[in-house]
C-alpha cells in the first residue's frame, strides 16, 4: 500500500483521517504561514487556501507517499480573516459576524515525491445566528483555548454548533478536510484497498 502522509499539525484533520480509519503519518509542515501571505495578497480566498495548502504539502519529504495538504481560510464581507489571536478578538468578531453568513474556503493538494498530482477546493456557508453580548460571552466562556487555534474561532463539531442557525458544505470540509474526494484519491493512487 502507498503510504499516507498529512502535512498538518491540526488535531481536527487527525481526527478525520481516524475516524476513517485511515491509517497515515503526521509530519508537520514547514512553511511560515505568516511570510508567505503578503506574496499571496492578490489571490482570492480560495486561491489563497489552495497556494497555502501547496506550499505546506510541498515541504514534507516523505519519498513515495502521498502527501496532504490542507488550508482552510474564512471569509466574511470579502475580508480574509486569521485565527484570532485573543478571547476578545473572538468575542469582537462573533458581534461583527452575528446573523451574517460568512464562507470557509478550503484548498487542498496530494503531491508524490515533490509533485502535486491533484487539487481541490471546497467551499462551505455558515450562517451565525443573531446573539445578544451575554451570549456571545458566554459562548467564549465556554470553550476551551484549542478552539481559538481555528480560523473561525469555533468547532462545529463541539460547542460551536450552537451559534450557528444554518450550515451548508461538506460536514468534513468545514472541520477542515474534505474527505470525501481525498478518499477517492486515496483509493485510485493504491492506499487504500476499499
């Protein structure tokens, strides 16, 4: 079986990949983050998700695997928007997204040996629902630190579920893998039998 590597240190893509059953490798990318966003200004939301998603696969070396990369960018009222850096951050963002939709745009690569052999894209709609500042408090409150290491700050999969009224988009891309399609790969590549 070709082996599988994912290019990620998100315990959320970990835990897709698990729960799958699908055995893999973690090694941790790279690539400053950070650095490379301003040469990346002029992409759309997606294309951004996408080259930071190459540029993470591509810096594993992992000889005859197949490599995953995977990013995932929010995006609300056209701006693109990084993990936030404090629970107040948080707690500001929450009112400025209350009863508003934004977008969770997601880019991934499966390169072999340096090279990428597919791309993808997916897109998902979260619509918050309206919350009072005791709400939104309250949310912040109740989660744990992990959750402000994602974009959106919120797990769907947690908590988080609460503060939205309506969701639409693959279930696994919004927690940040869309499985599906990589599942395909997966089996037409010879890592997984099934």
């Amino acid at each position: 079986m070709t082996p599988i590597v994912l290019a990620s240190g998100s315990a959320s893509r970990r835990a897709i990949l698990t729960g799958a059953g699908i055995p893999f490798e973690v090694i941790r990318p790279t690539v400053d983050e950070e650095a490379l966003k301003p040469g990346f200004a002029h992409l759309t939301p997606a294309e951004l998700a996408l080259a930071l998603a190459e540029a993470k696969g591509l810096s594993v070396d992992a000889p005859g695997a197949l490599v995953v990369g995977s990013d995932q960018v929010m995006e609300f009222d056209g701006r693109v928007f990084d993990k936030p850096k404090s629970r107040e951050e948080l707690k500001a963002r929450l009112r400025e997204m209350s009863g508003k939709p934004h977008y969770l745009r997601g880019g991934v690569i499966v390169a072999r040996d340096g090279e990428v052999i597919e791309r993808f894209s997916a897109t998902s709609t979260l619509l918050m629902r309206t919350m009072t500042d005791a709400e939104i408090d309250a949310y912040v409150t109740a989660i744990d630190d992990d959750v402000l290491g994602t974009v959106g700050g919120y797990a769907l999969e947690g908590v988080g579920a609460r503060i939205f009224e309506k969701v639409e988009g693959d279930y696994f891309a919004i927690l940040g893998l869309p499985l599906f399609p990589l599942l395909e790969i997966f089996r037409r590549e010879g890592a997984l039998p099934w």
